[in-house]
C-alpha cells in the first residue's frame, strides 16, 4: 500500500466516505485489496495504480524496497485478437535478428523510411559489431494505432547478447528493447518503425538456452 494525502490525483483517486474509489484516466479501477482510511489518509494498492498507469513495481524482499519502473518489464496490453498479424510481426523480428547476427545486406527492406532507434544508428540500421545475439524472446506488446494508421504495435523483446568477446570469452548481457511496428499498406507488410531501450543492459553470469546448452561469462580454459 502507498500513502496519500486526503485528496489525491493520479487521474483521479476519490476518497469519501463508504468505498473508496480509485479512477485513472476517467476509469474505476478494481483492486485485489480494498483501498482504506487510516490515521486521516488514503491507503491505495501501488501494484493496481501502476498497472494501470503503465509502470513496472517490483518488491525486493532483502532490501525491503518497493521499486517503481516507469518502463516495465511487460506491456500490458490485450492483444489477443492479433492472430495471424502476430505471426507477421513475430517473422519480421526474427528476421530483424537474423541480419544482426549475419550483416549480410538486406535488411533495409524490414524498416520504414521513418525508422528511428537509440539502439543502433537509425542510418545504418544494423550495428556493425561481432557481438552475437545468443538468444531472444518477445515477451509483451500493446496496441498503438491511430485512427489514421490502425495497425500499429509495440512489442518488447529480451534480448540476451555477447560483448566484449575480444578478451577471449563473452560476457553475456541481456537488454529489453521496444519494437514498434508499423503494417505498410503499399507493400502489404509489418516494418518496424522504431527499435528503442526499454532496459538499461545488465550482465549476467549465465543464460540457458534450453537444458544442456547454458552460456557462462567464465573464460574457457
């Protein structure tokens, strides 16, 4: 629970007597744990308000800290109706990574002429580097279309990665970045519109891809 003052917007947090509703962005919002009155302020559910508003709350039990991310993990959009534009963006990522790994030439064809990043050189769209994706999954989405351009989306992807393999051995990094995606009604595809960090990247000592095949940051002897 997060303390507030009597009356406190985040949208709109009305605290009256009886229940207490909690409205974000003009919607009443249902809460696994009721919001109450103690001591003259108003005791609201931090996960439940930040669900709503978009932002990641984590509990680390060792420091006993409630951490808010203004970037959560996972988006949390319902996109349950995308179907076969799933499979689409799915093939249009995979073939993003695929060139990443390979800087074999082609892969201007996968971005719109409007593409944008803060990952790689929106110019150069490709990284010219030799450190390899070891392995990513797409782990959430939202829908962001426009009356004008419906079909567009953000897709988060984790992304697990070598660097500094000049040493002699990777270490390994993971990174989550945003894919957004735009249908192209000329050529009758997905592009991606963008790719920006949705994580700052963080080192890992090990990644298992599946059992028997783990990654470690320990050079070979």
């Amino acid at each position: 629970m997060v303390r507030t003052c009597n009356w406190f917007s985040i949208g709109s947090i009305l605290a009256a007597t009886g229940k207490i509703k909690i409205i974000v962005n003009g919607t009443e919002l249902t809460t696994d744990t009721s919001p109450k009155i103690e001591d003259g302020r108003v005791l609201v559910p931090i996960s439940t308000i930040s669900k709503a508003l978009g932002v990641g709350v984590t509990w680390d039990p060792k420091s006993k800290s409630v951490k808010v991310d203004s970037k959560p993990n996972v988006l949390n959009g319902d996109l349950s109706d995308l179907y076969t534009h799933y499979a689409s963006v799915r093939d249009v990522i995979a073939a993003y990574f695929s060139y990443y790994d390979s800087k074999k030439d082609g892969y201007q064809a996968l971005v719109t002429d409007q593409f944008k990043s803060d990952f790689v050189d929106p110019k150069k769209i490709i990284t010219s580097n030799d450190e390899p994706i070891l392995d990513y999954k797409i782990i959430g989405g939202k829908f962001i279309g426009t009356l004008e351009e419906p079909l567009q989306f953000k897709f988060r992807v984790e992304v697990i990665r070598t660097i500094d393999i000049n040493k002699g051995y990777g270490r390994i990094a993971k990174v989550q970045l945003d894919f957004n995606m735009k249908y192209d009604q000329d050529k009758g595809k997905y592009l991606i519109d963008g790719i920006f960090k949705a994580s700052k990247e963080e080192l890992i000592k090990s990644y298992t891809v599946f059992k028997g095949l783990t990654f470690t940051d320990e050079p070979k002897r």
